[in-house]
C-alpha cells in the first residue's frame, strides 16, 4: 500500500522489551502511541508482538476514549492467528517469541478463541532479539541459540507442524531456523498476514481518512546512524532517520 503515509517509530534506545514487565511496556507504548497521534497518525499499528500482547488491550480500553476516540491502535497479533488453520494439519502449533510474549500466553488465548482444536505450544527465546539487534543474526554463533530453542519446541511437542515466528525480528534468523527443523514443518511469518489484514481494515473502515502522498518517515530514539543501519537490513534500502526522546530517556 505505498499509496499511504508511513511514520515509523523505533523505540530502540530502550528496547527490547520482552523481558519488561507488564507495565513497563504499557508506559513505553502509550508514550510511543502518544507520540505518533502528535505526528498526525489516524491508525497506529503495535508492529512489536511484546507491546500488542502487554499494551494493546489496555490502550485500546482506557486510553484511545480518552485520548481520541475517532483513532485506532491494532496489534500483529490477531492478523497472524487468523492464518494458522488453514496452515496446519496436525493441529499442533508452535510460537517461538520473547519471553514477554510468550509468558502472557497471547498466542494461545487468541488461536484457541478461534481455533479450540488446535494446540499451541510456546518457546522463549531471549537471546534472539539482541542477536539482531547486534547484527549477528547470520554469523555462526547464532547457530547455537537457534538450535536449542527449536530443539526445546519441538522436544516438547512432537507434533508441531507449524511454527509462528512471534518477534518482528525473527525473519531475519529464518535462513538459520530452517535447517533444524523437520522438513514438513512450516513457518509463519507475520509480514505478509499483517499487511494484508490492514489492508482490509482500511477498506472497511474509509472513516480512518488516512493521508496517502505516498512518504515514509523514520523516528528513532536511539543514535540515527545505527538505527539506520540496522533499518536497512530490513528493509534492502538506505533511509535517514530522525532523533526523537520519549519519556525520560
């Protein structure tokens, strides 16, 4: 939808937060809701899996009535378990996830709202998160950490025959991840889920009125040439990025 206007906020000067507490990343989320509301943003989207399992629910609840009703805040999370029946066979699912998102069971709350049939099983992986972040995603040490996470998940249900990856970042360990598992064994990435469920929303919801000229912003609350950086291995391009502060950092 590049008709759109973007505006991306990376909180990455205090990330990550899967090992934050519950309230810890509601404070920071609301912080960076507020602050995307400011930039003019209509709908936000919480593309962190941390902060739609911690945060979304409550700002969705208290926060946007108060705030402005006439806006939206919506998760990752929904989106992806809407897929995972027409994925699985064995009805056996696994997440893989940070400890934040994993310990809220969201994952399994949501597909057995939809799907009671289905069994989830779910693995922290904390380390996963900073391999990325570092940049060390593709080296051979982070064979390790995956290799102990996949066998731990599978170990523990023998059955699993699809996987969700539950961290925006773990796409880039995919090339990792695939040689340990089974080969029947399929990964379900959010990316492609999430953006087709937005679609959808706003062609259902024209009220949003969101802006489309078609720009892309990037804020950032850490140093702008690493979160540069690291944005461009996402997304294969070079961007510039602006420095902003939220809360007391």
């Amino acid at each position: 939808m590049p008709q759109y206007d973007y505006v991306y906020l990376g909180d990455n000067a205090r990330a990550p937060y899967g090992t934050r507490s519950f309230e810890i990343v509601y404070e920071f989320t609301l912080q960076a809701v507020k602050k995307l509301f400011e930039e003019g943003c209509q709908l936000v989207i919480l593309a962190c899996n941390t902060a739609s399992a911690k945060a979304l629910r409550t700002i969705q609840q208290k926060d946007l009535p108060r705030i402005d009703p006439g806006r939206r805040v919506l998760g990752v999370i929904r989106p992806t378990v809407e897929n995972v029946d027409k994925l699985t066979l064995t009805r056996h699912i696994g997440v893989l996830g940070t400890p934040g998102t994993i310990l809220s069971n969201s994952y399994t709350l949501e597909i057995q709202k939809l799907f009671p049939d289905i069994t989830v099983t779910g693995e922290a992986c904390p380390m996963w998160v900073p391999l990325v972040e570092n940049g060390e995603f593709d080296r051979s040490g982070a064979d390790y950490f995956v290799r102990q996470h996949i066998e731990a998940i599978l170990s523990r249900d023998s059955q699993i025959d699809t996987i969700i990856l539950g961290c925006t970042h773990y796409p880039l360990l995919e090339k990792k991840i695939i040689p340990y598992l089974p080969k029947h064994v399929r990964i379900l990435s959010q990316g492609n889920y999430v953006a087709n469920s937005l679609s959808d929303y706003l062609h259902r919801h024209p009220e949003m009125n969101c802006s489309q000229n078609g720009t892309i912003r990037f804020l950032t609350t850490e140093a702008n040439d690493k979160f540069a950086a690291m944005a461009g291995i996402f997304l294969q391009e070079d961007i510039k990025a602006e420095r902003i502060f939220l809360g007391n950092e």
